[in-house]
C-alpha cells in the first residue's frame, strides 16, 4: 500500500509537471504580441499577481520557514523566471502609460517582498510561526493570482467573446487547481488548499464561460498578403496571415 508521503509525492511531481505547463501556456497570446508588436487589449494583471504569487511560495517552501516543501518551491522559481521573461516583453510592446504603472506594480512588489523576507526571518523563530506568516500571505495572494482573470471573464460577458481569454491558460488553470488541492489534501496543509481550491474554481469558471461563448467570438479572416503589412495589426497562424480590420 502506498504511504501518504509516497502518494504526496507523486501528486506534487505530477502538479509540478501541470504547473509547469500553466506557466508555458501563455505563450501563444506572448507569441501573438510580439508578432503584432502590439499587447493589444492583453492586460498584465494575471502575469504581475503570479510573479508576487511565484516569490511568496519558493520563500514557503524553503527548510528556513517550511519543511519538506521542496517540490513547492522548485516550481515556483521555474515560474519566477518564466513570468518575468513574460513581462519583458509586456514592457517592451506596451505604450509609456502602461509601462509606467507596471514597473511601479514590479517595484511595489519587490519591496514588500523584502519586507517579508527580513520580517519573517528577524520575528519568528519557529518554522511554525513562519509557516503561519507566509502561509497567510500566500493565501491572500495566491487567490489574488487566481482571481486576477476576473477582470478578462467580465470582459467575455460584456463583448460576448473569448478572444482574450485563452482556453490552454484556463484549462491547465484548472487542472492546476485541482492537483494541488489533492497534494494539499493528503497531508492536511491549509496554506496550499485553499488558494489552490479557489483556483479550481475560478478555472472551471473560465472553462463555462469559453463554452458558452466560443461560437459568438467574432472569427477573423484571412486575407493576402499586403505590402507594408508589418504597419497594419497583424497575427499569424502558420504561414497565413490575417489583417484585423475591426478592433
């Protein structure tokens, strides 16, 4: 029979792998911009929450504040890295306003994680007091992270459209949920339940919305190519290219 910490394990190996492909599935909407040199109406909400969300839990997971959490912080700094390199390219194709109150957003961010950091390790002692601390702190931010497309799926009911919600991104949101909620489960940790149970949620959500309105989603045409056209708002699929008329 397979002991709670060997089936704990290979739930956080396979969440790890899904987590994994979360933080890559965007990358066809980050394809998209860079081809467009444009972030259109792509908001950088989700990518900012998920990096705060990524630091808070490789600081969980370390030995200093909580045991036994290695899979936990491993593939939290992956997606460190990966969604940093996501909003380099956001500052590079977003116009000076934008660009402006996101690195505020990234320093913001980074000081209130130096807060953390020297808080946490100078005023609690235990791993228990800061498991509790960061714990919390993790809660609070990693709903934030699932919550962020919120702003997007008010979008979808408003326009009738999935343009800009990625199904990929709201699937494996779900199944990420999901499997971490399990791993959560096995040996009760509340910290990673509840953000993660949230996550499910808001992923099926997602996938309800995208369902309903797939089929309203105003489809593009493709056209010939145009001379000039890297001047027009362009997004390739293949070796077609397609000239958004309407925006």
């Amino acid at each position: 029979m397979v002991s709670a910490d060997a089936a704990r394990n290979i739930v956080g190996i396979i969440g790890n792998v899904i987590s994994f492909g979360l933080f890559l599935s965007p990358t066809p909407t980050l394809c998209r911009i860079c081809k467009a040199k444009d972030v259109e109406e792509f908001k950088p909400d989700p990518y900012l929450a998920t990096l705060l969300n990524c630091m808070l839990w490789v600081f969980y997971g370390l030995p200093i504040v909580h045991p036994n959490s290695i899979l936990v912080a491993t593939i939290n700094g992956i997606g460190l890295v990966i969604e940093g390199a996501y909003l380099i390219i956001f500052l590079i194709y977003s116009t000076n306003n934008k660009r402006l109150k996101m690195l505020g957003v990234l320093a913001t961010e980074a000081v209130f994680m130096v807060c953390v950091v020297i808080g946490v390790l100078l005023g609690a002692h235990t791993h228990e007091k800061r498991s509790m601390i960061v714990g919390i702190l993790c809660v609070i931010f990693g709903s934030i992270m699932y919550a962020s497309p919120l702003t997007i799926m008010g979008k979808v009911i408003r326009t009738k459209s999935v343009e800009y919600m990625p199904f990929f991104l709201s699937l494996v949101n779900f199944l990420n949920g999901c499997c971490w909620t399990a791993y959560a489960l096995i040996k009760f940790d509340l910290y990673v339940t509840i953000p993660n149970g949230l996550g499910a949620f808001f992923g099926l959500v997602q996938l309800i919305l995208y369902a309903c309105y797939y089929k309203s989603t105003p489809k593009k045409e493709k056209n010939v190519e145009l001379p000039n056209a890297i001047n027009n708002n362009i997004s390739g699929g293949g070796d077609n290219v397609s000239v958004t008329v309407e925006r």
